[in-house]
C-alpha cells in the first residue's frame, strides 16, 4: 500500500508542480476532490507531505479561499483540516 500512496502522491506533485490548479489554469471540482481527499486520508493514515511542496503549497492556496473556509465552518466545523 505505501508503494501506490508514493506513486499516487508522486503523481499528483508532478501535475501540481506544473500548474496552479489539478485540471490546468482554473479552479475545479478535481481541486475540490484533491483538497477533501488528502487531509481527510490524512485523519485516517498519517503520512508527511513534506517531500510533496507543490501538494503542500496546493492544500494553502486553497484553504485560503473564503469558499473553502465557509464550507468547513458549515459542513464540519469541529475538523480542523491538515493543509500543512
């Protein structure tokens, strides 16, 4: 399992160290997927993102976004998400 979350994270970084957001120059719902699924997998299976700066520096950029703070705040507001 560690070898495919390697290859999974890999992946992503690549894409993310080549664009600002997952689907290319814009904002989308593949971003909104991405941003839910690592720090919630993250609850479950602690791993470091450290190797992973642009992973890391996409999870900020969007919970920086007002949209996505209302959301938490609404949908789970006792989760503090793990963008870091």
């Amino acid at each position: 399992m560690k070898g495919r979350l390697e290859l999974a994270l890999g992946l992503v970084e690549a894409r993310l160290g080549k664009v600002d957001y997952f689907a290319g120059r814009e904002f989308t719902m593949a971003d909104i997927m991405i941003v839910h699924s690592l720090p919630t997998m993250r609850l479950f299976l602690p791993f470091d993102l450290t190797p992973y700066p642009a992973i890391l520096a996409h999870l900020q950029r969007i919970g920086r976004r007002d949209a996505y703070q209302r959301a938490m705040r609404k949908g789970d507001p006792d989760m503090a998400p793990l963008l870091t």
